[in-house]
C-alpha cells in the first residue's frame, strides 16, 4: 500500500489540471486515465442505496454518492454531496440523473486522490470554510443616494417576494440599515 500511493503521488498531472473559478481541478476522465496507465486492474466501484436500488444515498433532505477505487486490494471510498453549479447542496426534490452523474465523477477523482494521484490539488480544500467562519463581515455605511443604494434597489426588486423583514436581515449582513433605510426598503416593496 506504501508503495502504491508513493507511485501515484509522484505522477505529474501538471498540464492535466483544469480551472473553475479560482480553483484547479483533476478531471475524472484524467484521473482515470492516469491511475489506469499505472494500475491497470483498477476498478471503480459507484454503491447502490440497498432501501431504494438508486445510485445515490439521501438522508431524505439531500443526497450524497459513495464511490470506491480499488488499487492493488486497496479500496478508498468517497462520500460526496451532489450538489449544484455554486457547490450547494441540492434538496432530493430536484436531484437529476445529470446531478448524481456529475457528483459519481467527482467523487471518483477524489477517491482516486486518496491512493495519492493528484491529491495535492485538495490540500486545503476545508480551510476556507474555517476562515470564513472566524472572519468578521465587514459592515458599510448604506446611504440614500449612493452608488450602493443603486445596487440595492436591484436586490430589493428581485427579491420582493421575501418581505421587508428578510430583505433587511440579508441586508444587514451587509450594510448598516438605519431607520431611513429600512423605510425606503418599505417603500420599495409597496
């Protein structure tokens, strides 16, 4: 098992990787190939919910996929959220087949990772969350008229539906919403 994963963590996939955003990603397709010139004998194993035969597990809210890769009797299995194009999980009541296919190749590079190919590329991938979580927002002056103000009153047209007090507790993320504010948001709804 040493030996496998020193192997693969030395295959270069520079020139292999892609972007999205401001991240770089190993395709699946890459990650397979790569793996296989190695390891030829690899297989992939995408698990089935034994409750509904389903390619796909969900904890009746959401939906995740295992995956496993099996390397030399050695299989690493990986669990991931199927998520949407803003990496958010998507509620079971609007889970396609293109959604689970998307996360079953995801997790397959990722599985992949673990015997050592392109792991590097997910090294840090949960420290942002925790920066993010100890990071103070940082609040602006919000004032009528401003150039902020005219971004609001977007915000404020597509969102009406919300209502007045969520409309201000989002924007309260934000900005400092004074008396005046609050009222011309109110204004804007009506």
């Amino acid at each position: 098992m040493k030996e496998t994963y020193k192997k693969l963590s030395l295959v270069s996939i520079k020139g292999k990787t892609e972007r999205k955003g401001n991240l770089d990603y190993l395709s699946w397709a890459n990650a397979w190939h790569l793996l296989k010139l190695e390891y030829p004998n690899s297989q992939r194993n995408v698990y089935e919910s034994e409750h509904t035969g389903l390619n796909y597990f969900t904890d009746g809210k959401t939906g995740y996929v295992k995956v496993g890769v099996d390397v030399e009797g050695i299989e690493h299995i990986d669990y991931l959220p199927i998520m949407d194009f803003r990496n958010k999980s998507v509620t079971v009541d609007k889970i396609t087949s293109f959604d689970v296919n998307k996360t079953i190749q995801r997790a397959t590079a990722k599985a992949i990772a673990m015997h050592g190919l392109g792991l590097s590329l997910w090294t840090g991938e949960d420290v942002p969350e925790l920066v993010a979580e100890v990071k103070e927002p940082k609040i602006h002056s919000l004032e009528i008229p401003s150039e902020n103000w005219s971004r609001v009153l977007g915000y404020i047209a597509s969102n009406k539906e919300m209502g007045l007090d969520k409309i201000v507790e989002q924007l309260g993320k934000k900005y400092k919403v004074t008396t005046k504010v609050k009222n011309a948001i109110k204004k804007e709804i009506n």
